[in-house]
C-alpha cells in the first residue's frame, strides 16, 4: 500500500519509470534472448513431440502474460474507480494492447503446436476456447477506449468493463471447462509446467521472466508517454488565453 | 420504500406505454428471431432430420442475438431526451432506476420471445420435452441476459455505432449462460428440473443481477455527471 501510495504522484512515479523503463527493457531483453538460445539450442527435445515442444517456450508464457495483464488491468481499474486517481487509470490503459498481443501470441503459436502434435490448427479445448474469450474481452475494453470521446468518460466505463469481465472470467473458465468435458472425447494432453524436467524448465523460466519485464516496460513507457501528454495538453491552455482576451 | 416501489412501476408503465405507441417497434426483435430461425432452416437444408438436433442451439443464437440488438437503445432515448438528468435530479436511486428500465425491458423484449416458442418449436419439428426444457432454460437465464444487455448498453451510450461493440462486450459474458442452458435443455428430457445444469443457470443470473445491476447504475452516473 505503501508503494502505491507513493507512485501515486505523477512527477515521482515519471521519476520512478524513467528508471525503471529501462532497465526492464535491458533485462527483457537479456532474458528472452537467453531464453531463445537455451530453448532453441541447449535444451533436450522431447521423447514424444520431438523438436516442436520448443513452441512452448514462446507460447505458455505469453498466454500468462496475457492473463497476468487482465488481472492487473482489472486490478487498476479497481485502484481508479476507488480513489478516481487518472494515473490508475492510464494504467490500465497500457496493460490492454500488450495483454491483447501476448493473448494473440499465445493462439497463433498454440494453434502451430497443435498442429504438429495433434493435426490440427484448432480443437475446441478448454483451455483455447477460454484464452479466445480473453482476447475478446481486451478487444472490447479497447474499442470502448477508442470510440468514447471524452477521455475521464471512457476511462470510467472501460474500468467498469474490466472489473465485470474479471469477475466473470473465472465463470467463463468453469463453464468452458465442464462444456469441454461433458463434449470432448479425444483427451487432449498438454506437458504441464511443474511436471516437466529441469532442462525444459530453465528456458520456460527465463522466456517468461524476459516477457513479463518486456511487458513492464511496454506499460511503463506508455504511461510515461500519456503523462507527459496529458502535461502538454494542461500548458498548452494557459498560453492560448490572452489571444482570448485580446478578441 | 413505498414511494420508490411506486417509481419503479410508473417508469414500467411509462416504458410500456412508449413501446406501444412506437408503432410496433418493440416486436422487431420478435421478427428477427423469426427470420433468423428461418434463414437457419433454409441455409441448412430444411430437412428435419438434419434440423432437430440443431434446433436447440439455433433458437438460443436467435433469442441471444435478438436481445442484444434490443438494447443499443435501452438507456439511450432516456439520455437523449434528458430524462435521465431529471430521473438523477428527483432523488431517485439509480439501481431503482436500472431495476425498473430491466423490468420493463424483460416484458417487452423476452416476454414475446418465450410465447413465441412453440411457433419455433414447430419450425423445427422438435418434440415437447425439448420445448420445455428451452422455456425453462430461457426463464431461468433471462435476468443475466437481460442484466448483462442492459450493462453493454449503459456503457455505450453515446457511442457511434455502438450495435456491434455492444454485441462484442456481451458475447464474452454470455458464455456460461449459453453453455449451461444448452446443457440443460439436453438434460431436462430425461433429468428433469433438477439438473446441475438449471441451478448452474439460475446461479448465473443470481450473479448476473448482483453485478450487472449497481454496475450498470454507476455506467449511468458516469454518463450524467
């Protein structure tokens, strides 16, 4: 509560990211690189998939990036609907376009894996069918953004729109999930994170460390970047009054 | 309380009393749920045997979509014209308000759609039990849909176009209802009303009411402030 509270004030919490911004660039950076090489190069391929189980390293970790970006937009929006504070609300802003694309990310190369390991580009699996529905919630979140002029109006109501979506989503995942089993015949089997050896897990680790600060300096930049928006916007005003007067 | 109650009913009235001097504008979602199911039947073949395991489904997509095409202008007029501003000004709670514009929304828009139901059924050819089963699977699920709708059209007030953005912000909430009532129309034939599926579906809309309702009110002092 305490660092919150204190990256509350604009001018400290423009200090604070232009700091921190790069250096989780940098960190990103290193990381997913590292990530890549192990996992492309140093890592065993597995008995049963063979080569393509290094999909995993880009894909499990962008889908918990992009879950992890909902919840902290929920999560914003819930700080600014509370205390009404705008930075709160920029916030959230900048966690939807790189959660959406981390969601995106995380299809595209799910639907690669699966049709290496199972045959088939798409199957109507719990998991895929609910990461879809994700994706939707951020489109929508983001057209509110872009079509609602007023800006405090829009941040209100795409803050709204993100606590209801965040209160349903573990609805959504249940139902998708008993839908799944009730229907599914063919068990679809996915190697699971705490299951698979040390040697799959480093590069798993590393990709997602290297996402999660690449997705903090996204978010971080863009507030940066709105800030010093919205400080452009607040002068720009005052010069333009006297030509008022003098009409 | 008692002049509150009294609010609620006069704004039903006042809502009904709009619809049906509108020239039978509240029945076009009635009329789409009729076309869709019948460009459906035409689009898949029109053979029954094809038709009837499919006919559950369909009628859901129909009542679904036709509801949330209704609600692009639910709360809209009344922002339009200003009377939203004097709903906020007489002191009136605005969940009371959102209560009562939901109450008159589910008479006008599910109402015609649930009698409707047997004439779909025999589109279909479906036998009774299904029928039951949809009725009460509609029944029970209406308050979410008719709460959710109602949310999506809060938010987009003002909004160009908003018809298709309200259908996106709704789909994703509309998930578990449709699957659980889908579920328990298959059920009901040989289950019953007891189902997982059914109390699945009221908790839902239980839920749905909680949320969708003080959420919807604070869209509408977002909008009136």
């Amino acid at each position: 509560m305490g660092v919150i509270s204190f990256l509350a004030n604009p001018l400290r919490f423009k200090k604070f990211a232009r700091v921190a911004a790069p250096i989780f660039g940098v960190l990103a950076l290193v990381l997913i690189v590292t990530g890549i090489w192990i996992g492309l190069w140093r890592s065993p391929e597995d008995q049963l998939q063979g080569h393509s189980v290094r999909i995993m390293y880009v894909h499990v970790p962008a889908v918990w990036i992009g879950m992890m970006a909902y919840a902290a937009m929920a999560l914003a929006s819930l700080f600014a609907y509370i205390w009404r504070h705008p930075l709160s609300d920029e916030l959230a802003r900048a966690c939807a376009l790189p959660g959406a694309a981390f969601t995106a990310l995380g299809l595209l190369s799910g639907s690669l894996w699966g049709k290496t390991s199972w045959g088939t580009f798409w199957q109507w699996d719990g998991r895929m069918t609910s990461t879809l529905i994700l994706l939707f919630l951020f489109i929508g979140y983001m057209a509110v953004w872009a079509g609602t002029p007023d800006k405090r109006r829009a941040a209100r109501i795409a803050g709204l729109v993100a606590m209801v979506g965040s209160i349903n989503l573990p609805i959504i995942k249940f139902s998708v999930d008993w839908w799944n089993t009730l229907h599914q015949t063919s068990s679809v089997s996915m190697p699971d994170a705490p299951g698979l050896p040390p040697s799959n897990l480093l590069p798993l680790m590393l990709m997602t460390f290297g996402y999660s600060f690449f997705f903090g300096w996204l978010v971080l930049s863009q507030v940066l970047n709105s800030i010093s928006k919205a400080g452009e916007r607040r002068q720009r005003p005052a010069a333009a009054s006297p030509t008022m007067e003098t009409l | 309380m008692v002049p509150q109650m009294r609010k609620i009913s006069g704004i039903i009235v006042r809502d009904i009393c709009i619809a049906l001097r509108s020239g039978g504008a509240w029945l076009m979602g009635l009329v789409f749920f009729a076309v869709f199911l019948s460009l459906s039947a035409i689009a898949l073949g029109g053979e029954f045997k094809t038709l009837r395991p499919l006919a559950p489904a369909l009628i859901w997509l129909a009542v679904v979509f036709s509801l949330l095409f209704s609600f692009e202008h639910l709360f809209a007029d009344d922002a339009d014209d200003g009377t939203l501003e004097h709903i906020k000004l007489s002191g009136m709670s605005m969940h009371a308000y959102v209560l009562a514009k939901i109450c008159a929304h589910w008479l006008l828009s599910i109402l015609p759609l649930i009698l409707a139901l047997p004439l779909a059924g025999l589109l279909f050819d479906i036998p009774v039990a299904l029928l039951g089963g949809l009725f009460i699977s509609i029944l029970l699920a209406s308050p979410a849909l008719v709460c959710y709708g109602a949310f999506s059209g809060a938010c987009l007030v003002g909004f160009k176009g908003g018809g298709f953005l309200l259908v996106l912000l709704t789909i994703p909430l509309v998930v578990p209802v449709l699957i659980f009532a889908l579920g328990g129309v298959i059920s009901y034939a040989d289950a019953g009303l007891l189902t997982t599926e059914f109390q699945a579906l009221l908790g839902i809309s239980l839920i749905a009411s909680a949320i969708g309702i003080p959420a919807t009110a604070a869209a509408l002092n977002t909008i009136t402030e």
